[in-house]
C-alpha cells in the first residue's frame, strides 16, 4: 500500500480515472472514453466485500494488480489530509476490515477505486449507491457475480415512489433524477425503468 500525495495522484493515477469518469459527481457523472457500460449498485456503502472482491476477481483477469482508492468531493479544510492511496490486491483485505488508522475517512466521505489501466472505476455516494463503469469486457464479466445486478435501480428509485405515496410530491426530492437517468442511461432505458418503478409521471427526461 502507498500513499499518494496530491502532485503524485494527478501525474500518476487521476489521468487513468479520467479514462472512466470526467467528474467526481455521482449525481450527474460524466464519462470517458472507457467507460463502455454503466451499471448502478444499491444498496451500496464502502467498503462492500462482495462488491470489492468481485471487482479485485474481475480485474485480476483482465490484468491489473492493484487499484487506486481516492476520496472526492472533500473540501480542502485540511491540506494533511490524506486523499488518496495505491492498493494492490494481496492488501486489499486491509481496506475491507475497514482500518481507518490507514485509509482515514474514505469510509465515511463519498470515495473512488479505479484500475490503474483505466479499465473500470466504481464511484460511491453519500445515497448509497455507487456508479460502475468500464470496459464493456470488464462490466459482463463483472455482472455475472450478481445476476440481480441491472434490477438495482428498481430498488433505489423505490425509496422515491414510497416517499411519494406517504408524503406527497411536494416532500420528494427527485428534481435532480431525470439528469442523473439520462446521464447512466439511454432515454429509451430511462423511460422504461421510470415506467416499472412508476415514477413516469413524476420525473422529467425532458432536455432542458
């Protein structure tokens, strides 16, 4: 395990995330040129061992030996902060036992881990979701340890029809979801897991 300082993780590991995220938003992600298919993980919190083992299995494969973990969208209240680290794979069971003496608050802040070919990355939110993203080699080979892995979303647009039904649409905060749908998804996609989690009405696809 190696700790990166600032000026090492953009030289050496953000070019390769770029491959897969142009953002740190996991509300509107945008993506890279390796970023070939988008799946969304709920429930999700890190560090997930199904989840991260999964990926370590897949990514072992496909010929990576480590990957980078960094924490995003923190606010630089503390420049000796620890942001970033490089894992490879036979310490990956220390990031799993969740050792906040080494890897601090990359388990309580929304965080990245990413391959450092630019294969794949999987970027966490506060919402407990995570967003997938990689190679189209790389994501069919991941999805087949979860075969429940494209009806996720069903269970994390729930959240909002039940809130909906007990509070009103007033008291649902979906405003953001028609982007966020558009952005992981094609409109045909969008449309059809908006219409199974009947929230069509509700959410707007519209380009604005």
């Amino acid at each position: 395990m190696r700790i990166l300082t600032d000026d090492e993780y953009y030289s050496e590991a953000e070019p390769k995330l770029r491959q897969v995220f142009l953002n740190e938003n996991p509300k509107l992600p945008q993506f890279g040129s390796n970023a070939e298919e988008v799946k969304l993980l709920y429930e999700y919190f890190p560090p997930n061992v199904e989840v991260v083992n999964a990926l370590v299995s897949t990514a072992s494969h496909m010929g990576d030996s480590s990957l980078y973990l960094s924490i995003v969208n923190v606010v630089d209240f503390n420049s000796s902060m620890t942001k970033h680290w490089w894992i490879p794979f036979e310490e990956i069971s220390t990031y799993l036992s969740i050792d906040t003496n080494t890897f601090g608050l990359s388990y309580q802040l929304e965080s990245v881990i990413f391959s450092p070919q630019g294969k794949w990355a999987l970027m966490s939110s506060f919402e407990r979701y995570a967003i997938l993203a990689g190679t189209q080699d790389f994501i069919q080979n991941f999805s087949e340890h979860f075969s429940d892995i494209d009806r996720q979303i069903l269970g994390y647009l729930k959240i909002f029809r039940e809130c909906i039904n007990k509070d009103g649409i007033e008291k649902a905060n979906i405003a953001w979801l028609g982007n966020f749908l558009k952005s992981v998804y094609t409109i045909e996609e969008a449309k059809e897991i908006l219409k199974i989690s009947e929230l069509e009405k509700h959410v707007n696809l519209a380009p604005r």
